[in-house]
C-alpha cells in the first residue's frame, strides 16, 4: 500500500463502474457517511466470498446506522455481478478490470500472476474519505472481524454525529430553539438523504 495511505490522510476519489455499469466516484457512494471500503481478490477467491457473506448481515446494521459499504475489485462487469448477487450483497460494487486502483495503491498480489488481483484491503473511513483504519487483508484473519468494523463504525460515528449524545444540555436547548441542522439528516431532507443512499 502506499505510504500515504495512513490514518488522516485523504483516501483518492476513484471513479469506476458499479455492477449496473453506472460510473461512481467513491465521494458520491459516500456521501456524509462513514464508509467501508473493501479491496479485495474477486469473485473467485473462497476467502473474499466467505468475508463479503459476512458483511451481508453487517451491512443491515450500516443502513440502519447510515454508514455505507463499498467492494472494489478487479473482476469485470459479468464477474462482478456474478460476485455480488452469489453472495446476497446489497451494497455497491465497483469492477476495475483495468486494474486502476490496484497500480495507483501500488498493491498487485505478486503471488497470484494468474489472476492479477489486489491485494486485499479494507479502509474505515470518515466522512469526505479521511482514513480512520487500514486493514491488510492477505492472510484471511489479518481482515478485520465483523465486530472490529462495527466497533470502528461506532468510533467512526462517534466523531461525525455532532448529535452523538442528544443527552447533552447543549443539544437539547439547541433542538428547541428550532436548530434542527445540528441534528440528522443535518439541514437536509428526509427525501434528500433516501435519494443520496441510491
């Protein structure tokens, strides 16, 4: 991985197809939301189908949490497709045949030259792609557990919501002197944030 990619840092703004063949940045996917963003081999490797089966249950909890959840890999549209519906995933996934973020990222698995894949990642990030947590995924218990990425979302959110704790005296008195925007969806809509989640 790059040495720039550190918690902080500002992850790029890849631009790729998702699984309808619709170009997304990772900024639009993102949205105000802390995000996972998953790096991984492909549809073909066991260890990334078993990973993205169990990010399926934890990706209700993100909806419900307004967190969001993206797959990158270097399948291409068919593959990914295939990838994504095998597993029940109801997230974004983003094919990169071209193999764009792997030789950006500098992370060729150079140990698989059959397939060519990334070696595989996952990045917590905070809103407007702030780096929380890098995961190198090579070995499959280097990967982050689904009680790790829910912890991370907690702390993630923790940080972003300034209504974190509506407990506060502060939040209250802000609330009824009418200053919804420090609450969620924050000055927006309720249809504006349903339309953002597409």
């Amino acid at each position: 991985m790059r040495s720039d990619i550190v918690p902080g840092s500002v992850f790029p703004n890849y631009e790729l197809s998702d699984h309808t063949a619709a170009r997304r940045t990772l900024s639009e996917l993102q949205g105000g939301d802390p995000l996972v963003l998953v790096l991984g081999r492909g549809g073909y490797c066991p260890r990334d189908r078993r990973q993205a089966e169990g990010l399926a249950q934890l990706h209700r909890e993100m909806e419900v949490g307004y967190c969001r959840l993206v797959t990158i890999t270097t399948d291409n549209l068919l593959e990914t497709n295939e990838y994504r519906s095998g597993v029940g995933a109801h997230w974004p996934f983003l094919s990169d045949p071209r193999r764009v973020v792997q030789q950006d990222l500098d992370i060729a698995e150079y140990t698989d030259p059959a397939h060519n894949p990334m070696i595989p990642y996952v990045i917590v990030m905070e809103p407007g792609l702030i780096v929380y947590k890098v995961y190198n995924g090579y070995w499959f218990f280097e990967r982050p557990t689904v009680e790790e990425l829910r912890q991370d979302m907690r702390a993630v959110t923790m940080k972003c919501r300034p209504d974190w704790d509506i407990t506060t005296p502060e939040l209250r008195a802000a609330w009824q002197t009418g200053r919804k925007e420090l609450f969620y969806p924050y000055g927006k809509t309720r249809a504006q944030t349903l339309r953002e989640q597409e």
